[in-house]
C-alpha cells in the first residue's frame, strides 16, 4: 500500500558526497515500495558554522538578515547534489528551497517561526511521481527576505511539512536509531524505546535530550504527525511518537532520563515581598531573550523573599549583569550565580496514576548521597537541580531504581 513519508536527514546523515549517495539509496529504496517521498536536508556537517566562521571574520555583529542569506545557501548545496545522486539512479527528483515552496514564517531573522505552507507545488511533483527534496531550517517572509528557523530547523521543516501535506509519517534520520531511555554514552544498559508519547519526548527534549528539536514536537503533537526517529547509518524501526497509548496499563511508571549539564543558577536575597517583585525580576531577564527554566521563590519571616531560577550556562553572564542592576534597584541584599550545578529529569506518563514515584526518585538520589538543590514537576515529570560533578551518578542511580535497563545487556 503506497504511504506519503516526509523524511529528513541532518547534517552528519548528508557530511559527504559518499554519505549523500548513501541517503540517495535509501531513499531509492523506499520509493521503488511504492511511498511518495518528501525529503528535508541539513546542510553538510560543520557547513553552517564554516559560513557564520567567515561572517564573523568581517563583523561580529553582522545583520541577522545578512546571516540568513549566508547560512541558507549550506542547504541549497546539500538539495543539488542530492537531488544528482537520485537522479543517477534513475529517480525523476527536484530540489527547492524554503522560499521556493513558499514556507512563509514571520520576519525573526535567525529563529522564524512558521506561518503557512503552499504545498501545491510539491503536491503536484509528488503526483507526477518525483521525489521532492526541500531545504531544511529555511523559509520567506512576506516581503520575501529569506528566514531561518533556529539550529536544528530541518526538524521543523520535516514535521511542518508532513503536517501540510497530511502525510502517513515523519522519519527524522539521525546519527542515533532511536530515542534511548538515556544516554547511552553514560548508563551502558540504556535501552532503545519502540515508543513514546509526544507528551514524553516533549519533556525529555526540554530537560536536555538532543535527539529532536523542541519546537518540532510540539508541531508533530499540534497536528498530530506520527514521528519516527531513525539511524542513517543502521536498518531497524527506530522509536514511533504519537499520541498516547490508549491502553495505559502496562506503560511503565517512567519512560526516560533526561538530564543536562549547561545550567547555571542565579540567586537573588533580601527583595521585597510584595506583588510585582518576580516580574520585576523575571521580566527583566525574559526582555533580554534568555530562557529561564526552574524557578523557586521563597518568603523568610521578616517578609523578605529569595528568588532562585537556572537560565542556560552560555546566557548566564548576561543573566547576571542584569540581575544585578535588578538588585540595585530592589535594594536587594545579595546576588549569587554558580555555574556547576546539572538537571536530572524523570518522564513518564504513567507516573499520571501512581503514588511514590517522587520518594522513590530522592530515596535513590539520597542513597548516593546527592543533595538536592531545586526541585520542580509537571504531571509527567520531577526535575531536580543538583551540584554538576554528581550528574552522571544521579543519571545510573536513577535508572537503576526505575528498572529501566536493558536487561540482555545486563546478563552479558
């Protein structure tokens, strides 16, 4: 039976000339199934940052327009020639860039958001039986400047247009063959997940899984895409995302450990208790365009209060110049910052209709004599803030505790 598959292939899946035949055989493959095929590109490995190197060389402070223009074209090359290497196998393939398709987003130069897609075009070509192959991380604005998404776009290119073209499934090809219950590279009996909820790959991409961009998750939930993440490099079925199993009985208590090491910490004492301080102080640093992740306020006794939240560890010098010139103003008695604290978070959606799970998760943080510093949940996820060098440990500790291992890597 013939599918409409959007597929995607990041920058490493598409790093060299013998790679991108590679990604020409696979795709000759699915559509000598008989699929139509609707592929998305990074540019080359190392391309993007090759162009900002050079832009930089002249000014530092080049225009975001300008960046947008520079960067896009790392696409454009990766489109041509793959589109070579298909038609070389005697697959009828056209290429076209964001603007080209008509991907329209708003005017944010360096992180666009998406507004409407005309996918007439590529409607008509996949009728006539081509393989379409589309820039990734780019569109157009309505005065037809060129727009990029964000770092990791292609993402979003991918599931926006599968979104668009009501296609059977998003495949985002990868260097990975699936979402692991975590890192691999720190729990050596991490296991590869068949499935996931968007509600848990949401999460798990926000508390610091790299494996999909943010704001395709939220696009495939929206508009509800099946996405499957794949390997380029290995055959196997990779892990579906999807809406939420109907049957929840036998859905694990937690599904994944995400955990992130570039957090810092900023503290500010001794403000007023009174309404409008938080926004005084949150407002300031949200204006600036820093994401502020945790945040816990306190109230002392003699009605002052303590505001402590954790923004990303590259924004954190700039998080605080603000925060200080907030604390002049408040009168405030103190501004701490610290730059060696990790994230470790627990999601799942079964832990939904089960008691415990939060003691279960101190008691194995505890029992490795890990201090907690934060603390924040949602109602498929705790989060816990504690001192970076611990990371890692926390990371097996709780793992193990859940049972999430693999349990054929175990007996080896």
């Amino acid at each position: 039976m013939m599918s409409l598959i959007v597929q995607k292939y990041g920058g490493t899946s598409v790093g060299s000339v013998e790679r991108i035949e590679a990604v020409a055989q696979k795709i000759a493959a699915s559509y000598k199934k008989g699929n139509q095929l609707v592929v998305a590109v990074s540019a080359m490995s190392g391309e993007t940052n090759r162009l900002i190197g050079l832009a930089n060389q002249i000014d530092e402070q080049a225009s975001l327009r300008e960046l947008d223009v520079l960067v896009s074209t790392g696409e454009q090359v990766t489109i041509a020639l793959l589109c070579i290497a298909l038609q070389k196998q005697g697959i009828d393939a056209r290429s076209y860039t964001g603007g080209q398709v008509r991907i329209l987003t708003d005017d944010a130069h360096g992180k666009a958001r998406i507004k409407d897609i005309d996918s007439h075009r590529v409607e008509s070509d996949l009728s006539a039986g081509r393989v379409v192959v589309i820039a990734g991380f780019q569109g157009m604005d309505e005065d037809g400047n060129i727009t990029t998404l964000g770092r990791g776009g292609s993402d979003t290119t991918a599931v926006a247009m599968a979104a668009a073209l009501g296609a059977d499934e998003c495949q985002i090809y990868t260097d990975v063959d699936g979402v692991y219950t975590t890192d691999p590279r720190v729990v050596h009996d991490a296991r590869r997940l068949n499935k996931i909820t968007f509600e848990e790959m949401l999460e798990m991409a926000s508390q610091g899984s790299k494996i999909l961009q943010i704001r395709s998750v939220e696009f495939a939930g929206k508009y509800n895409v099946p996405l499957r993440v794949l390997s380029s490099f290995k055959d196997g079925n990779g892990t579906l995302i999807s809406l939420e199993d109907d049957d929840q009985m036998e859905k694990p208590l937690v599904s994944g450990i995400a955990f992130n090491k570039h957090e810092a910490k900023l503290t500010i004492r001794g403000i007023p208790d009174q309404p409008g301080v938080a926004y005084k102080v949150l407002g300031a640093i949200s204006e600036a365009n820093i994401e502020i992740d945790v945040i816990v306020q306190n109230v002392a006794k003699d009605n002052s209060a303590t505001i402590t939240f954790t923004v990303n560890e590259s924004d954190l010098s700039q998080a605080e110049r603000l925060l200080r010139n907030i604390a002049a103003d408040l009168g405030a008695l103190e501004v701490d910052a610290d730059k060696h604290i990790g994230k470790v978070s627990i999601v799942g959606v079964g832990m939904r209709s089960h008691a415990g799970v939060a003691a279960k998760m101190f008691e194995a943080l505890a029992n490795d004599g890990i201090n907690i510093q934060l603390i924040t949940t949602s109602e498929i996820k705790i989060t816990v803030v504690i001192e970076e060098r611990y990371l890692e440990l926390a990371v097996r500790a709780l793992h193990s505790a859940f049972e999430l291992g693999n349990t054929d890597v175990l007996k080896s």
